[in-house]
C-alpha cells in the first residue's frame, strides 16, 4: 500500500482499526466471462467498491478528494462500456443541493462547501434538471421520453433505511454515432434544519440525488438487457473498510467546521463590543469638544454690551459704507459687521464663511448647520 497522502495524516491512528475490515479480493466475486472493476481511492490505496461487468467491457472511474469541501469530501464516479455495440452502465457522482430562507438567507448561486446553491425541485423534476446540468450537458439531442418514480429502488440499492424517493427517467439521443435509449436512476432525498444566531433565524433545505446509475443500450433493445445491467448494479459490493474511513473523515471535517464557526462568531461578537466600545469614547470626546467650544463663546454681558453699541442706526449704516462694510444681524449675537462678500453666513457660535457666489450654500456636504445672515435695516 502506498504512502497516504500528508493532506490525510491526520486520520493515520484509524487503520489499525480497519485494516481487518478490508473487503476480501477480487476472486470473491469472479464468474466465468465476467471481471471484478475495483474503483480505488487514489489517497489512500482502498478499493471504495466493487461490480461485476463482461472481460471485454472498457472500464473507467474518478474519485477526487477535497477536504475544503466539507460537506461533499469525496466525488465519485465510474463506467463500464461495450463502445462498439453502444451499451454502456454509468454509476454517477451524488449530487447535493442546499437553500436557505429566513432573515440571514443568501444564496449566491454556484458550489459551496462542495454543495449547490439551488432551490429544491420535485424529485422528478429534479432528477431531469440535474442529469442535463451535470451528466449529459454535452448531448446535444438528449431527449427525455418519461419520467416516473420507482417505489423499490432504494432497496434494490440495498439502502432498506432510506427515507427519500426513488425517481427514474428515460432518455434518447445519439452516442458514437448510435442511436441509444437510456434509463437513469436515483434515490431523492430532502430535509431542513432550522439556524438561529446573531442575524435571526434562517432555514436550510439541503437536498438532491444519490445513488445515480444509468443503463445504456441501442434503441430498441434495452427492454430486453435491463435484467442483465439489473444484475451489474446488484452485484455493487462496498469496502466497509472505506466506508468507516469515510464516515470518520466527514465527522472529523464536521468537527473542525463547527469549531471554526464558533470561533468566527466569538471574534465578531469581540469585534462588535469593541466598536461599541469606540463609538461611545468618540461620542463622549465629541460632546467635550462641544462643551468646551461653548464655554469658550460665552462671554456674558459683555457680548450683550458690545451688541447694544453696534445696534444698527443711520450714523452706523453712514459709518459702514465709509469703511466699506455692512451690519448683519447675527441670531447669537445680536448683529456683526462684514465687508467684501455679496453674503455671510453664520454657525451660530461665532464662525462665518463670505462668498461673492450667490448660488453658494455651506450646507452642502457639511454636518454644520450655517445660517444665511440678513443685513440690518
């Protein structure tokens, strides 16, 4: 067995509990004219499973993993294919979906945590949308000729527990130049999870298809071989050696995503007390700086007897256009004297901005309220 890849290390204290679990060989289930098709698990040298299929036939498969992926670690798929005569058995790779609603609901579309954003369908419906999508996407006559549900498939999947719908489609097209039919099948399964936390309350609807599988042969003629790609599927034995590796991945993924998630949500918390925290010392700092430039405006009875000299008065209009200025009444002050502007404005605590632009306003983009100051009659 090859060396396990340092992405999986982590998992190495499992195999002494599994090494006696590993699936007896390939002879196990040799028969004459028929082979054993081993899919392997290129990570960690572990047969995931095995069929039976014809010698002669082509056999392929793809198994890809990737622990960002949490939720779907691990695709797989395989095929077996008389090319020449145009039969073909293709077992698919699941396909998991998710959707959220509530008041935190964002659905961006495109994968995630190796799930797909996408709002749950009927069963039927969702077998022929994602089969088109995903599995036959490049059949350009691919014709679906009926779509109904099948009672007894996830038994037949030896899946006894299941708790879903199985769902199967019949399809025409054109492959290597023959004219197929072909029947797929899968398990449909759906269920929802209800998420409360900082932004409300918000609903998961995770579901989609597994166990997907497909008989292909001539047009005509797949009637008469459904029984014999009946018998291929049957024969599917599962390596319970992988599949406990499996299962001890995903909870160790699960583990470490849950902890993540609590880790982010205690930094946000740190973060938003801290924010609190800022905006209270600023306001504070904010209402200082206003006491103080108050206090400092206050000049009492002062102010009041230097308004009360510079009351507007024929001698002071007679002085002010001697001096070039004006006499302007100031709602804080009483009145106050400006020259060489056409207006004056005022923020009622002894601040002024002139302008010989009459369409000018300083109130544009300021958070200071200024006042346009009337000259004195």
């Amino acid at each position: 067995m090859k060396t396990i890849s340092p992405r999986f290390s982590r998992f190495r204290r499992l195999w002494p509990a599994l090494a006696a679990l590993v699936l007896a060989g390939p002879g196990a289930f040799a028969e004459p004219e028929m082979k054993v098709n081993w899919v392997m698990d290129p990570e960690t040298s572990m047969p995931v499973y095995g069929f039976h299929s014809p010698a002669d036939w082509q056999f392929k498969s793809e198994m890809k993993w990737n622990l960002a992926n949490t939720s779907v670690p691990v695709v797989i798929g395989s095929m077996v294919a008389d090319v020449e005569k145009g039969e073909r058995l293709h077992f698919m790779p699941d396909v998991v979906c998710y959707w959220l609603t509530g008041d935190a609901a964002i659905n961006p579309g495109g994968f995630n945590l190796g799930m797909l954003s996408l709002a749950p369908m009927p069963a039927e419906q969702a077998l022929v949308h994602l089969v088109r999508t995903f599995f036959r996407q490049d059949v350009e006559d691919f014709e679906v000729t009926g779509v109904r549900e099948v009672p007894g498939l996830a038994a037949a999947l030896k899946q006894p527990g299941f708790e879903g719908k199985g769902v199967g489609m019949r399809a025409v097209y054109t492959l290597n130049g023959i004219p197929v039919e072909e029947e797929i099948y899968a398990l449909y399964a759906i269920n929802q999870a209800t998420l409360r936390g900082e932004a409300g309350v918000t609903t998961q609807t995770t579901w989609g298809l597994q166990g997907i599988h497909g008989f292909t042969a001539p047009r005509g003629t797949l009637d008469k071989r459904r029984s014999f790609f009946t018998y291929m599927v049957r024969s599917v034995h599962i390596n319970p050696a992988w599949q406990q590796f499996f299962f001890a991945v995903k909870q160790q993924l699960n583990e470490d995503f849950a902890r993540r998630i609590a880790e982010n949500r205690a930094a946000r918390e740190a973060i938003m007390a801290q924010s609190r925290a800022l905006a209270a010392q600023n306001e504070a700092f904010r209402a200082n700086i206003m006491a103080r430039h108050r206090a400092a405006m206050d000049t009492g009875s002062h102010d009041r007897f230097i308004a009360g000299i510079h009351e507007s008065s024929s001698h002071d209009k007679f002085i002010d256009s001697i001096h070039d200025v004006e006499t302007f009444h100031d709602p804080q002050f009483g009145t106050s004297q400006h020259g060489y502007a056409k207006q004056h404005w005022t923020d009622g605590w002894g601040n002024y901005i002139h302008s010989d632009d009459v369409s000018f306003d300083p109130n544009i983009g300021s958070q200071v309220e200024w006042q346009k100051m009337e000259r004195a009659r």
